[in-house]
C-alpha cells in the first residue's frame, strides 16, 4: 500500500505515465508534475495536483466520488432539475434536437418545474415520476393524454443528463394508456370557410388588416400541404422549389431522431423528380429535416391556387415598396434579360417568410370571430389536411406528406370519416342481415 513518500519519489520519464492504486491515480508528467485522479466509471476523475493534497486528502476524494458514482450521482453536476435545463449544455442540445424548443421550454417551466424542479437529478425515481403524474392528474386534473406529453418532455431531460454523463443511472418511465379511440378533431367544410372568412381581412381597418396579412397564407398551408405550426413558421423562401429547381437545391442533410442515419438520398431524388414530372406548373415546399418533428426531410406538392398565394405575399407585403418598383421596371424595360419580376430572389432563399414565431394570439382572435370552439387547435389544421386527404389518397401517400413516423399515426384518421364509416357499416349490415341469410336457404 501507498504511503505519502511512495508517491513523493515517482520519478520523471521521458513520457508521462501513471500509477494506480484501488482506483486512485497518479499521472507522472516528464516536467516532475504529479497529479491525483480517481477512476470512476471507466474515466480519469481530477482530484488535484500533488503539491496541492496530500495521499490521505486524496484517498477520502476518491472515496466520496465512488460512494457518489454507486447513488447515481456525479460529482461536481449535483444539480437539481430546474438547475440542469438552465445549463449551456441542455439549451444547446435542446435548440439543435427539439424544433419546438421555445414550447417545450415554457412547458416545463410551466408544469413540470413547479413539482420537480428543486428535485436533484439523481434523486429523480419512480417514486419522484409517480408523485408527479398523482399531482398532475388529482391537483390539476390533466388527462392522461397531456401528462405523457410532459413526460416526454422528462425522459427528454433525464436522456440528456444521462448522455453528457449529469447522472450515471437512466430511469425508465412507463407511458401512461392514452385512449386511442378518441378522433382527432377534424373541420367542416363550414368550419373551413368560416375560418378562411375570419382572416381574410373582411370588415377591419386597413391597419388590422395589414397586422394579420399573413394570417391567410399561414391557414391555407396548414390546409393544403399538413405542416406543422412550427414547420411553417420556420419556412424560408429557399424553400418553396420550382421546375427550374436543381437536385443540389435539395436539402437532404438530416436525420432521423430514431435512426440517427442519413435520409435515403435515392428515395428524395426519386419524389423530387416525380413530382415535377407530374406537376410541371406547379411548385413544390421542402419541409427541411432541420425543422420538421421527424427530423427528416419531406417535399409536398403546393397546388397552383397555394403557390400563386406565397408568390403575391412575396410580391405585395413581404418586399419592400422600392423593391417592387424597381423589379416591374426592369421587367417591363427588358423582360427576357430580367425574367419574370414576381420570381424570388436567390438573396432572399436564406431569409424567413414569416418574421414571427408565434401565432397564437392572430388564430384565437380568428377562431373566435369565426364562431369556432376551446376545442379547435392550430393542430387540427393539420387533423383536416389528413382526415380530407384518406378520401382522396392511400394511406402510404397521406403518411408521407404528413411526415409520420409511424403508420399507426396516420390510421387513426381513417376513422374520422364518418360519412365512409356508416356507408361501410350498412354494406355490412345488409350482408348480415336476417333477409340476407333467409335468401340464401340456411
């Protein structure tokens, strides 16, 4: 066993090397420097400099960082949950891997921080989940559906805790039973026009009016291609593609949160080519794997009434007046060396079509001049889009350009069409019927 003056005579070599003793360490540096370490968890753990501690300051060190690393603690990050979604490291790979960053951010502050967040990481356990899902369900009286959601949001931190090695132990929480039966709210055709109505703009000032002109727009894509809120708010003009759009022009750079592989680059260029084959008058939007929930890059056919919109915004609210002049002169003087004045500019491609970020206030005061209930989402766009197009489309097409994952997410919709649904089950019925089976002499 090391005593103090076995440690005082490690002599220098030429390269550095290490003595180890029941996981303590000392690195031998060729300029004399001696340094302590602990071997914890398969990693070097600094205690301090030789000069600095002594050999019995440094076994109690490592001592306390094994006892620790057994309890799931790590030494120098016993941080509370509150504490850990502050750090630089949780909000840079929350910013880079969850596209709706702001709102899962305010959500945990919002309901999961009031229960758990002066709870240290690593005393986070099954009976801490328990307590939290009791508290959500009895004190706040939230359904099973929105407690998984903040559970997601849990096992998202605790997941990156675990990774940059915060805590050494990954609980695993159990998903709450969520009745799936429960459709998706789709809109009416009556309900679709009346929003559209609310925000055309009818009946308000000239300065209402301009403050939501992108309200119109916004609704029509969540309509007509199934994108996400978020997903349209984060759009840059880059993103709307034309016939003249090469394959380079093509993001394809992305990855699947459940993979973590490449995008099939083959299987883009094939629905890239297919679909301006097909549909050579009309444009196309790249939903970037950057921004969309799959993290995978999908493209969707704009119709020629919803591309003819976008490039009116571009021309008639989102260039400036001198801009707009200046690109119908140059049109009218030499339109064959300028082209067409209401394409969009390759300097504008990088920029945001829509400057805000949020629109939550603009669609409740639509929903509400509309005559809609609590229970219509900005989410139930995107219900319509799906619901509405299973009566048009198979159902791999509709998975596709909704961007599901899963199958099973698009299958829930083939239950909203009730008009399908009572057809199908009277064809049944008939079938089955005591008439049916006299008929056929049983």
């Amino acid at each position: 066993m090391w005593r103090q003056d076995t440690v005082d005579n490690f002599k220098p070599r030429e390269r550095s090397y290490k003595k180890t003793e029941q996981n303590l360490v000392v690195r031998i540096h060729p300029t004399g420097k001696k340094v302590y370490y602990a071997y914890v968890n398969r990693k070097d753990k600094f205690l301090g400099n030789c000069e600095d501690i002594t050999l019995k300051q440094a076994r109690l060190l490592r001592d306390n960082l094994l006892q620790e690393s057994r309890a799931g603690i790590k030494e120098n990050t016993k941080l509370t949950f509150k504490e850990f979604i502050e750090t630089k490291d949780f909000l840079d790979w929350s910013v880079v891997n969850r596209t709706s960053h702001d709102e899962r951010m305010k959500s945990l502050y919002g309901v999961v921080v009031p229960i758990l967040g002066d709870i240290k990481l690593a005393n986070i356990n099954q009976q801490a989940i328990i307590r939290y899902i009791n508290h959500r369900a009895s004190v706040d009286e939230a359904s099973n559906s929105t407690i998984e959601r903040n559970l997601t949001d849990i096992r998202a931190v605790l997941r990156c805790a675990y990774d940059f090695e915060y805590i050494n132990k990954l609980i695993k929480i159990k998903p709450l039973k969520i009745d799936r039966g429960r459709e998706p709210r789709a809109l009416t055709d009556e309900e679709m026009n009346r929003l559209r109505r609310a925000v055309s703009g009818e009946g308000l000032s000239k300065y209402h009016a301009d403050k939501q002109k992108h309200m119109p727009l916004i609704i029509e894509l969540a309509l007509t291609t199934g994108a996400r809120k978020s997903e349209i708010l984060q759009l840059k003009w880059g993103d709307i593609k034309t016939s003249g759009t090469k394959w380079e022009e093509i993001d394809v750079i992305a990855l699947s949160e459940e993979t973590d592989e490449p995008q099939d680059i083959e299987e883009l260029r094939e629905d890239h080519k297919m679909l301006f084959e097909l549909a050579p008058n009309k444009g196309m939007l790249q939903l970037r794997g950057l921004i969309t929930k799959s993290r995978q890059t999908r493209l969707v056919p704009l119709t020629e009434d919803m591309y003819n919109m976008l490039i009116e915004y571009y021309m008639n609210h989102w260039l400036s007046r001198e801009e707009f002049q200046y690109r119908m002169e140059m049109q009218y003087s030499d339109p064959s060396k300028f082209g067409s004045a209401s394409s969009i500019s390759e300097a504008d491609y990088d920029k945001d079509i829509f400057p805000m970020r949020d629109i939550k206030t603009s669609f409740n005061k639509a929903k509400k001049k509309a005559g809609l209930g609590k229970e219509i989402t900005f989410h139930c766009l995107r219900h319509t889009f799906c619901s509405v197009a299973l009566d048009f489309m198979n159902i791999n097409t509709v998975k596709k350009l909704a961007g599901h994952s899963d199958i099973r997410t698009t299958q829930q919709y083939l239950h909203a069409n009730k008009k399908q649904l009572i057809e199908e089950h009277a064809n049944f019925a008939n079938s089955i019927s005591a008439n049916s089976i006299t008929e056929s002499g049983i």
